[in-house]
C-alpha cells in the first residue's frame, strides 16, 4: 500500500524493547459472518483484520466490529502455514473492542497491556497491522479528544496518531516501553498539524478503556453494567445540524417513525447541536427499554417522534457464555 511504503520506519536501536518480538504478538484475524445477523449488511459477511495476543492462552483483543456475530474465525500467525481456529467470545459495543480465543495452541508471546493514560501530542509510538517490521510504522500521537460515531458510540479520550496505518483495522498501538497502549479503530482525514493542514491518520481505543470490564468480558462475553439505551438511528453532524443518515431495520427508531434526512433538534426538551451532546443526553435518560421523546425537523416541519428505546445487545446474534 503507497501509504504503508511512504511511512517511517521503527528505528529498532532506538527502543527499550524486542520490536521483533513485540510485532509477533499481533496476528490477522478472518472472521465469517452468517448472512441474516444483523451487522451482515453494513459491516460485511467476511471480515479481515488484526489482533493482538494478550495472555499465553491464545486471547487476543481486537476491535469489535471485526468479530461481532462471527460464526467461524481462523487466525494466521508469522512464520506459521496453517491457521488456527478461533472463536469470538466477547464483544463490548461501549468500548468497541471485542476478544477472540484460540481453541488451539498458538505458541506466541503476548504483547503484555499497558497504559495510554500518559500519552499526548506529540508521543512516539509504533503502530503496525500483521505482517511483523513490513507493518510497522513508526507514528506520533497529535491529539486526545473525544470521538463520536454515527452508530451510536463514543469515546472520551480517542487516540489520534498520524500518519496513517492502511491496515488499521484492530491494529496494535505499542506505547515507548514496549507495551500495548490501543486498538485500531478508523481512519480519519481528523488529525490536524500544527499549520492547521489535514493529516489523514488512525483513531485507536485505549487499552484503559477495557481494562475495568477485562474480566467481565473473558467470563461472561459482555461488560456487567446496565445497558445503554439504544434507538438504531445513524446520525451525521452536517451544517451544523444533526441528520439522519440510516435507521436500522425493525429497530427501535424505525419504528417509531424515523426517516433519513430526518434533522433531529432536541431530546428530551434539550437542545442538541452536536453527536456528544445528543448521546450524553439519550444516555442520562435511563437503561434500555426507556420512552425517549426527540424532536425533528423533516422538511418544513417540526414534529415529535417517540421512540421505545431498546438493549442493542438483544439485536445481535452473540455467543452465550455462562
């Protein structure tokens, strides 16, 4: 990829740490996805991507979107011919990470997890998919911010890093001493330089985002925290107004009625302008399976949609782990 060739190399001398041994720990990860479950249609029924090993178990972390009702999952590991069968134990919509373990051996190093509570702009930091030194990167931190999606998530303190990784999807963010410090999330044109240009980059999850939820995850697949309410309605800032880009199929929002180009004005009485503030408002209205009231704006019209929010988890086809 003209990306990957253009970018700057590790410089192994330079590190505290194996590079090579760190590198092997992140293995590619293919998941099948069967045809009725719900994320099929916008995330695919075959996904490729990275993951990291993270216990001598053959536990790997990787980004939700990945593995999320995956049926079938093999991972290739460097130097091995044969893949190994996976299996998908664990989503966390909240967080958008998911874990993957391996039913057989995989005779890898984990990558032991760090911490990105002290990283800012301008850490240097190794970013790399699988494929070992061919995939490394070296890359720097730009900024901290809170990150929005139209698909009903947040973070509060995303990892912005430049330049981009081709291959972001659940690749490793490795912190200045060797450990794991994020999950690859997205590309983004986002991350801005000092001279105000656009710098196409990655969004990583921190690791400390899981870490409160780890054992939860491994035990019983989901975090133990009540769910959020969840309307199934894609939202886009755009003109400084809140659109409706897409509204999942027998979801909660449609429903009730929503409609893309539908510009949704207020929740609850309260003004919202931005995606952080329409979700930190959905959000503070109480669990899953509350009434939520938003006000649109659909053509010239203002107009009142009531909608029974739901559990997004009950949505999807997940593993059952006792």
């Amino acid at each position: 990829h003209p990306a990957l060739a253009a970018a700057p190399r590790p410089d192994r001398a330079a590190l505290p740490y194996d590079l090579d041994a760190a590198l092997s720990a992140v293995v590619r990860l293919h998941a099948d996805v069967d045809d009725h479950c719900v994320t099929a249609s916008t995330l695919g029924v075959e996904r490729e991507g990275a993951g990291v090993v993270i216990d001598e178990n053959g536990l790997i972390l990787t980004v939700g979107y990945l593995i999320v009702e995956a049926r079938d999952v093999t991972i290739s590991i460097l130097g091995r011919a044969e893949p190994v069968v996976g299996e998908a134990i664990a989503y966390d919509h909240e967080t958008g990470l998911g874990m993957v373990r391996a039913v057989d051996a995989l005779d890898v190093a984990p990558l032991p997890l760090g911490s990105a509570r002290t990283l800012a702009a301008g850490d240097g930091v190794i970013v790399s998919g699988y494929g070992g030194f061919e995939q490394a990167i070296a890359a720097e931190v730009v900024m901290r911010q809170e990150f929005a999606g139209p698909w009903e998530y947040m973070l509060d303190n995303a990892i912005y890093t430049t330049p981009l990784h081709p291959y972001w999807g659940g690749a490793a963010l490795i912190g200045k001493d060797g450990a794991l410090a994020g999950i690859g999330s997205l590309y983004l044109e986002e991350p801005v330089g000092d001279d105000g240009d656009s710098r196409p980059g990655n969004m990583f999850v921190p690791i400390d985002e899981v870490l409160p939820i780890f054992d939860e995850l491994v035990s019983t697949g989901r975090a133990q925290r009540p769910p959020r309410p969840w309307v199934g309605v894609h939202v886009t800032e755009a003109e400084n107004r809140l659109y409706v880009t897409g509204v999942a199929e027998d979801g909660p929002g449609q429903r009730a009625g929503f409609r893309p180009g539908d510009a949704v004005l207020s929740i609850e009485g309260v003004p919202v302008d931005t995606l952080g503030d329409m979700y930190r408002t959905l959000w503070s209205a109480g669990e899953a399976g509350v009434d939520i009231r938003y006000t649109v704006l659909r053509d010239d019209d203002v107009m009142t949609i009531r909608v029974t929010s739901g559990d997004r988890y009950a949505f999807l086809d997940l593993p059952q782990r006792h």
